[in-house]
C-alpha cells in the first residue's frame, strides 16, 4: 500500500516498479497477490486480504444509501399513506352504509389541480377527527424543486365548503358551495387515492429510476477517504509490536539475546510492556474495528429505509456505476502518487528487488521518511510568527461575528438574507479552523490531543461544522465556540508570565552567584539557547515540554538542588541495587582473606597499617616471595625521599638520582630544565616534551611519585614503573593534533598544580593520589582522534563493541588495564586485591567521568549546598573526578601562547573529522567554512570552562582564584576579544 510505502523509513531502498505498484495499491490485486513488499510483521493472510476487499463495496454502499435517503422521501411517503387511511376510515366509520361517495367538486391548491373527491360525512368518531386534523389550509407547506415551483402534492382532505376568511387566497378555481352556518360542518371532502396521483420521488416506484452522478462522485471520494483511514490504522496497529521485530533483532542483537533465549526455552517470564505503545495499538485497532463495523450498520439500516419507503433499485443501480469508476480512477490517480510520492518526482530510482529483505535493508540503512518529513515542514508553518498571528486575528474575527449574532438575534431572523450571509460567514471560518485542526493533528500527532483545552476546542469546531452543514440553529454552541478567543488569552498570557518569570528568576541568579569571576550570564545564553531548539519543529512536542521545563529549573537556579522530584530507586530488587552501587560507588567495607572487615582508609594508609588489609604475604610474578615491611624496603624508602624537591638534581655521584641510573642518563641538566615552572600554572607543557622527548611520562610520572611519597609506601618497581609510563607514551599517536603525548604531560602537571599550589591534597590519601595520577595517565590512552558521536556516527567497531556508551573513554581503560596486567608493565603488582580494586573503581570513576561535564557540575553544586568535601569517600572520588576534568581543560590557564596552540590544536583535530568524512559533517564544530574559531574559543571558555572551574575553586584558597581566573582565564579570553576587537562583547570583573 502506498501509504506504507511514504510513511516507512527504508522506503528509499525498494522503490517498485509502476505495474508492481500498480499490483501493489489495485484492490483486486492486493487481494489476490501475497504482500512481499511489506516486512514479514505487517503481511496479511488471504483470509484478511479478503476481509479487507469486501470492506471498499461495503462502504461504497454504506455511503450511497445514506446520501440516496433523506427525510423527504419518509415525509412523502407517509403522507401520500394518509389518503389510504381516510378512505378506509370513512367506510369504517359508516359501514354498511355506502355513504362515501365521489363528489364533482374541484380546486386548485397552489398550482396542485385536484377534481377527485369523495365525501366523508361528519361522525363523532376518532377516525373522523384525525381525518379533519388533516385539512390543508395552507399553513404548513413543503415546496418542490420543479418549475414553476409548487407545493407537493401530498394533501388529504378539505373542508366541505369554501370559508376564504380561514383558506386565505392559496386555493383558487374552487367549484365548492359557499359555507353557511347550516352546512359548514355537515361533512369534510377527501382526495380519492385511487384515481388522485401523490408526489413522485426517486424511491418510491414511479417507473423510472433518479440517478445522481453527484452522489456517486461524493460516495466515491468519501470512500476512498474512509478506505484510507481503514487500511492505515490496520497498518498503524501492526506496526507496534510487543516484542522486537526481526530487523530490530538483527539492528541491536545483544540487546534482545536475552529475549531469543527466552523464546526457544519457553519462558513465562512477563515482561513490563509499555502502556503507550499498548494504548496506541488498541485505538488503531478500534479505529478499524469500528470503521468496518460501521459501514456494515449503516449499510444495513439505510437499505431497510429505503426498501421500507422506496424502492431499492435507484440505489443498485448508482452502485453498479460507482463499483466501476472507483477502480478505473485508481489506474489514474495510482500512477500519479508513483511518481510524486514513491519516486519522488523521479528522484528515486526503480530498485531491480522491492520485496523486504530484513538484512538488505539494514545494510541499505534509514532514511527520514516522505510523511515524517511533510509532518515537519508543517510544523515549521504552523509555528511560523506570522501564521500563529494570522490563525489569532481569524479567532478574533470568529468571536466577534458570534457576538454580533447574539446581539442582532432578532433582526437576523426575521430577515433571510442577513441569516444566510452569516451562516456563510460562519461556514468560511470554521472551514479555516477545521483545516487549521487537520494540519496540527497532522503534524503533532497524539501530542496535540494531550492538552485538554486542545481537545475540547477541536470538538466544538467539528460539532460547529457539522451543525452549520445541516442548517441547525445552535447559538449555546456559538457561545462555547468563544472559548477559543479564551485559549488565545490564556496561551499569549501563560507566554508572557513565563518570559517576565524567567527574565526575573535571572536577575536572582545573577544577584545569588556564587563566584564573582563569571563576567558573562551563562545561565541565560544557555536558556536563550533552549529556548530557540524548542522552535525547532524536529524537536518532539514531549521533549520540548521537558527543554521547558529545563529552561525553568535553570533559571531559578533550582538544577543544583538536592531532590529527585519523586524518582526512587527500587532498592529491593537485586539488579537496582547492583545499579545503585555501581553509580553512587559508596565507600564499602571491603573483607580481606582473613575475615576481616577493611574499608578505604586502610588503602590510603596502606604503609601505616601492617596488619590491615595487605596479605602477609604476597608474590610477584615470578613467585618470589614480597615482605612489604622488611628492612631492606624502608631503607629503599628514605633513600627515595631525598629527591622530593623537583628542581634539585645533584650531580655528585653519591647523589645520583635512581631514574638517571636506570635510564643512563648522564646529562640531567635538560630533565631540570624542563621541569622550569612545574609548581605553577604558567608550565610550558610543549617546551617540556620537546627537551625530554620520548622519556617525558617516565620521568614525570617518577617525579610525581617521587613528590607524593608514592613509590615506598605501595612498594611500586620503578623499573615496572617506566615501562608502563613508556607503553603509555606509545599510546597516545604523535600524528594527533590534540591527543597527543603532549596532552598528558599537561594534565599530569595541571593535576599536580592542583594538588600542591591549589593544595587539593588535603583532601586525599596517598591512595587517592596514586589511583588520581594513575586515571590522569591512562584518560585518553590510545585515542583516535576523533569524538564519541563520531565514532558511533560511523558505527566503528567499538562503538557496537561498547553500545554507543562512552566509547572512547571505556575503550582507554579496557586497553590500559590490559597493559598493566601484562607482567613487565605492572607496577601495581605489590598492591593487595582489595587495594588494587579500590584503585580500579577510582580511576574507572574518574575517567568515565570525564566525558559527563554536566553531571560533574550537577553533583559538584549539590555538594557544595552543604559541608564539602568530607572524608566521605563518595566526595573524595569526585574531588578527583572534577580534578582530572579540570586538568584535562586547564590549557586555558596557560600563558596566551600555550592557550592559543592547544586551541587551535583541538580545532584542528574536529576539523579532519570534516575531511575523512565530509557526509557527517552536520555538526558546526567540525564545519570548518561554518564556524567562527574565534567565537567557538570564547564559548568553549564560557560555557564549558569556567563554570566548573569557579564553582570548583570555592573550595581552594582565595590566591588561587585569583591566579587562574584573572590572571588565567579571563586574559585569555580578553586576547581573543582584543584580537578580533570584541571588546565591547563582554565585560570583565
């Protein structure tokens, strides 16, 4: 059907030739032909098909009976029945007297000339009167559409004699005697029903039969619109299914593997279904329940009409014609909708196989779907300012034509033309909202229902409609058709009081700031920002009530508040709780092999607790035997400790640094060198790569274990130690603008920095710095180079292998830990299982972290409603989250030379997204013709950078602020607004 064929997302791929659409959309052959084109879950049987054929006969029927009857031809009917009544009436009244008897009078009534009258002599008798009740006399007269026009021919008696004061001048040529107090109510004269015609009609068997082509055009078209709305909500019904269909199984199959084991074994396990998708297929279903059901009614009760009043024939005969032009229409009309609606106007090609092959299409893909997209260029107009004012000025126009109705009730009826220009005026303007509704049920769909004033306005205009078409005079339903001027007042009211409350609620927001170092609202443009997607007509009518109700919450700085809005967690169940602990990672007890309970204090003081969590005994790999707290160790230990200081390398042989030993390195000048500014925020990350080169994560990562007291307390190889940071270097691909080896020694230092200078550190353990500095290494281990979406955009092998989940960063882990556990990189090897798992929640926390900027700032801000950071370790591991986030954008900290190279680095990068793949290059940053790189510097510091950093500093000390935010952030973004002269785009604290 062509219908399914607009509306299906894989259409595109299967465009059928003009005789097989023909095959396809031809009632008989649909009937006839199985329906390979559509997918398997949407076919019919041959006992369907033909339950489906016999509905367009029966509705083409259905709608010529209904259109054949009218009232008239009942009124006709019965009343030429009346004749025959007062006949046998008077013979009963007088029987056996023959008194009944033809008379020689005549008149003429109204152009009806009638000379065939019998005479029914008075009686008190019910018969009598009920007879005499049926006198003409001109009051109630129903006229014909013959020329020249005249009353029908449906009267029964008249008064015996003449009486002009009470007949008036309606009937002439009257051959009566002159009525007299003597004889005026002596007898009454009825029409002989035997030799007196009555009014012809097109039913009732004068011989000739009335057929009406307009009926039969009406029918037709009103069939076909009925046998759409049929076959469509059959289509609509199967197409939701309760269980995933094959090509959505082979689309996603880990995700329904479970489902398929189920089936084969028979499971009865009830699954939770979806009481949208349930309410949708059962109304399609009752849609075409009832639309079946309905033809055969009306089919039944018109026809019993008919043949009661009638005859049927006239109504066989125009159905005999129909059948025929409806079908032959088809071989007009189908190759039209061909052309335009399968092809496209030609756009599409014929495809060689147009039956559904599940694994074809999928390898042929979705495309947006010819209905989808009329659907949103109706939106788009319907949300146009200047349509939605002109739809406001005809709702102002219909209320002021009701009210003028109800005001000039009594001159608009005593005059037939002023009633008729406003049922005119009124026909024009519901035609316009009844269109109006059309085009918003169209485009919105159920979204446009949801909204009850919505409902209750479209209901009023169809019973407005409807009522203006049969002439019923209904004014309490012009009253109720004003409530659309009241929905008009609500909605531009409800409009304005959410523009000055939320104007307001940013004024607050303003005044409430947390930080003075936000020069720029970003609170507003981010609402300013939502505020255009919800005109966007792609946007879902469900999800812009939620943008909405975002751009609320944000603006009365209501996002950061400590409540859930009524969502629980079903903690009872066993996969809720797993969730629950994997999300929160609370801090646990943890149970060693002797029994006893440990939790992550015991980690973090691991060197201070002989007896606690560590085994007594441990092996390396090579099963040697490792007494962690042996002498030896704590002489290794002191001896490290000498080289705290990173800007002191001696050059006398007893002090000889053990890394220089290990790497034979003989010249240490340049390692000092490069550690220039380490302890600052002005650290040149890229002269540091460029003096130590392919050492620089071996000697800073030894540095920074030797600064924090690291090596000695966890026992940690040094050897092991540079072979990882080694295997880490190779990791990260020279060939990438951004994620670089140079990447890392930035974050790496950043991290430091905020640990000493900002003094973060108060807040760890030695453990926490360890699992800290060991996710800041791995964070972007071998990275392509590309983003999240692009990668799932291209459907690379790890995004199906991670589901489209933070791809990358679980790629970065899986492959760094796989690195670790290989014996010669293992540097954590002296490590307890517990600690070591500890280590691994942390840093997996961390990095997963790092690609959730918002719910990093969402959980930062409700933290810091109250007492934080605690030595809860739920906060600490977000102090190192937010930590290593920070580090990983601390470029704009950096002097403006450092900034600019980094920037333009990572611009760099999303750009040769651009040139690999030029048909994903829909999103602006990777649009290198369409994007402003100075603009998207300046957002990238406003929107991303420096909230988190603000929010973050509050609880460092006030130099600090000071060092990163003026002297950091704020000149590198006057440099970019100085350089492009934007100066005046922005003021600075």
């Amino acid at each position: 059907m062509w219908v399914h064929m607009i509306a299906d997302k894989y259409a595109h791929s299967r465009v059928p030739s003009l005789g097989e659409h023909l095959k396809q959309n031809l009632d008989v052959t649909k009937m006839i032909f199985s329906e390979k084109y559509l997918p398997p879950h949407l076919r019919f049987g041959i006992i369907r098909r033909i339950l489906r054929f016999f509905f367009l006969p029966i509705a083409l029927f259905a709608i010529l009976v209904a259109l054949t009857y009218n009232n008239d031809e009942r009124t006709i009917s019965d009343k030429c029945e009346r004749r025959n009544k007062c006949m046998s009436r008077c013979q009963a009244d007088h029987f056996p007297d023959f008194v009944c008897n033809s008379t020689t009078d005549s008149l003429n009534y109204g152009g009806n000339f009638y000379d065939t009258f019998y005479i029914y002599p008075m009686k008190d008798s019910f018969f009598y009167n009920d007879c005499k009740a049926m006198i003409a006399d001109g009051s109630d007269i129903s006229f014909s559409n013959g020329v020249p026009k005249r009353p029908w021919m449906i009267q029964t008696c008249f008064n015996w004699c003449k009486n002009s004061t009470s007949e008036g001048s309606f009937i002439t040529s009257d051959t009566r005697a002159e009525c007299t107090s003597a004889n005026k109510n002596d007898a009454i004269i009825c029409l002989d029903p035997q030799t007196t015609s009555c009014e012809s009609s097109c039913l009732r068997g004068i011989g000739e039969y009335c057929i009406n082509f307009s009926i039969i055009f009406i029918s037709i078209f009103a069939t076909d619109l009925w046998q759409l709305i049929f076959e469509s909500s059959i289509l609509y019904a199967l197409s939701i299914t309760l269980k995933p269909t094959n090509i959505e199984r082979l689309k996603d199959s880990e995700k329904y593997k479970d489902d398929e084991i189920n089936d084969q074994e028979g499971s009865d396990n009830q699954k939770d279904l979806e009481c949208g998708k349930i309410s949708l297929k059962w109304t399609a279903e009752l849609i075409a329940a009832f639309s079946y059901i309905a033809a055969i009614v009306i089919l039944v009760v018109f026809t019993i009409f008919i043949a009661s009043y009638g005859d049927i024939r006239t109504v066989l005969i125009e159905f005999a014609i129909a059948l025929p032009i409806e079908q032959a229409k088809c071989l007009i009309i189908q190759p039209v909708i061909w052309w335009v609606f399968i092809r496209r106007f030609g756009k599409l090609e014929v495809a060689e196989d147009f039956h559904w092959d599940d694994e074809r299409m999928l390898e042929e893909g979705e495309s947006m779907s010819l209905l989808e997209r009329v659907r949103r260029k109706g939106r788009e107009f319907l949300d146009n300012s200047k349509v939605s004012s002109f739809i406001y000025v005809m709702v102002i126009l219909l209320c002021i034509v009701i009210l003028l109705e109800l005001s000039f009730t009594n001159d608009i009826d005593k005059s037939e033309v002023l009633k008729e220009i406003f049922r005119w005026i009124n026909f024009a303007l519901l035609q316009f909202f009844m269109i109006e509704i059309a085009m918003r049920l169209f485009s919105e769909g159920c979204d446009f229902l949801m909204e009850f004033i919505n409902l209750f306005d479209m209901c009023i205009v169809i019973v407005s409609y409807i009522l203006n078409i049969l002439r019923i005079d209904a004014r309490i339903v012009g009253i109720l058709r004003i409530l659309r001027l009241v929905k008009v007042i609500i909605e531009m009211k409800r409009a304005a009081d959410e523009q000055k409350d939320r104007q307001e609620m940013i004024r607050d927001q303003k005044k409430q700031q947390v930080s003075n170092y936000s020069p720029v609202p970003h609170v507003e443009r981010i609402t300013d920002y939502l505020e255009k997607l919800t005109k966007n007509p792609s946007v879902p009518k469900t999800l812009i009530d939620d943008i909405n109700w975002a751009i609320k919450t944000l603006s009365s700085n209501k996002l950061f508040k400590n409540k859930l809005g009524g969502f629980k967690i079903p903690k009872d169940r066993e996969d809720s709780k797993a969730w629950y602990n994997l999300i929160n990672l609370p801090s646990k007890l943890i149970i060693n092999k002797d029994g006893e309970e440990g939790n992550m204090d015991a980690f973090n003081n691991e060197s201070d607790q002989p007896n606690g969590l560590n085994l007594h005994k441990e092996f390396n790999y090579r099963g040697e035997s490792l007494d962690r707290h042996n002498k030896s160790d704590n002489k290794m230990d002191v001896h490290k400790r000498k080289h705290t200081n990173p800007l002191r390398i001696r050059d006398s042989q007893e002090d000889v640094d053990p890394f220089f030993e290990l790497i034979e390195e003989t010249d240490t000048r340049i390692y000092a060198n490069a550690l220039e500014k380490f302890d600052e925020s002005q650290f040149d990350p890229f002269a540091f790569f460029l003096n130590v080169g392919d050492a620089s994560f071996q000697y800073l990562m030894y540095k920074i274990f030797t600064i924090y007291g690291l090596m000695g307390p966890f026992n940690i190889p040094l050897k092991k130690l540079c072979k990882f940071s080694e295997e880490m270097q190779k990791g990260y691909s020279e060939e990438n603008e951004f994620h670089c080896p140079a990447h890392i020694v930035d974050t790496l230092q950043a991290m430091h920095y905020m640990y000493t200078t900002a003094n973060l550190k108060k807040y760890l353990k030695k453990g926490d710095i360890l699992a800290s500095f060991f996710a800041n290494i791995i964070h972007d281990y071998e990275h392509p180079g590309y983003t999240n979406q692009f990668i799932v955009r291209i459907k690379h092998p790890l995004a199906l292998r991670y589901n489209d989940k933070n791809v990358l960063e679980n790629h970065h882990l899986a492959s760094s830990f796989k690195v670790l556990l290989q014996p010669e990189y293992n540097f954590l090897e002296n490590l307890s299982n517990e600690s070591f798992f500890e280590l691994r929640k942390i840093s997996i926390q961390a990095v997963l972290s790092n690609s959730s900027y918002f719910d990093l700032l969402a959980r930062l801000k409700v933290k810091l409603d109250s007492k934080f950071p605690t030595e809860n370790q739920e906060d600490v591991n977000l102090v190192i989250s937010i930590t290593l986030k920070i580090s990983d954008m601390f470029k704009v900290v950096r002097s403006p030379t450092v900034f600019f190279k980094w920037m333009d680095k990572m611009f760099n990068e999303l750009y040769y997204m651009e040139k690999m793949y030029l048909d994903l290059s829909a999103t602006k940053f990777i649009d290198r013709d369409n994007t402003d790189r100075e603009e998207s510097y300046s957002s990238y510091i406003e929107v991303l950078c420096r909230p988190l950093f603000a929010t973050f500093l509050i609880i460092t000390e006030e130099d600090i602020k000071k060092e990163i935010i003026e002297d950091g952030i704020n000149r590198n973004q006057i440099k970019i607004l100085g350089s492009y002269s934007h100066h005046d785009q922005m003021s600075f604290a």
